[in-house]
C-alpha cells in the first residue's frame, strides 16, 4: 500500500518500525523516536485492518487556563531568546519583540 492511500491515524510499517500517519506527509514513530517524511512512493505494509484509522490518544478537552499559562511561559522564554539572539542592536531587537508581543495577544484574543 501507498502512503496516500492511508488515512491520517492510521499506523503502518516501514523499514521494520512502526508509523502512525500524522499529516499528509509526516509518520510519526510509535517508539517515541521523532518524525519522518514518508515518499508518495514508499510501499508500506499496514497494520490492523488496511485503511483503518487507529482512534485520536488524547487526555481530552483543554483547560483554556492551562493553556494561557503555557503561552504565557513560551512568550516569556522568546522574549528572553530574543534578547539574547539580538546583542547590540536594540533597536531592531525592541522591533521585533513588538512584532512577537502583537502575535501574542492575537493568539490569546483567538482564544
């Protein structure tokens, strides 16, 4: 089988590990040991039922609060990156936290 073929969830072998389609072009490694582009070309072999869909692991709906207080902390830790990628130009780097600090408040008014 073709990896187009799969539907997104779907788990499959190749080169003797075990995938579950991501994307359209991602599998990620059931083991834990990251991503990998899959080639349109590449013959896999399915596992379960050819075609099926595994069921979405999740813990659930998410707590608007716990996700504030992540976003809140990520901000935090590219403010900080920022700064210290920027050095001695002050000028560009106050440019450039304005821009990221506009995103922010655009991802948290989106939420």
């Amino acid at each position: 089988m073709k990896f187009p073929q799969l539907p997104v969830g779907a788990q499959f072998e190749l080169d003797g590990k075990t995938y579950t389609k991501t994307t359209p072009l991602i599998g990620t490694a059931t083991d834990g040991s990251g991503q990998r582009m899959i080639p349109r070309y590449a013959v896999l072999r399915p596992i379960g039922e050819p075609g099926q869909a595994m069921p979405a692991q999740h813990a659930g709906p998410l707590d608007p609060d716990k996700v504030r207080a992540a976003f809140a902390t990520f901000e935090a830790d590219a403010m900080r990156l920022l700064g210290e990628a920027c050095g001695d130009d002050a000028g560009h780097c106050d440019a450039l936290k304005a821009a990221l600090a506009e995103a922010g408040q655009r991802l948290r008014d989106g939420l």
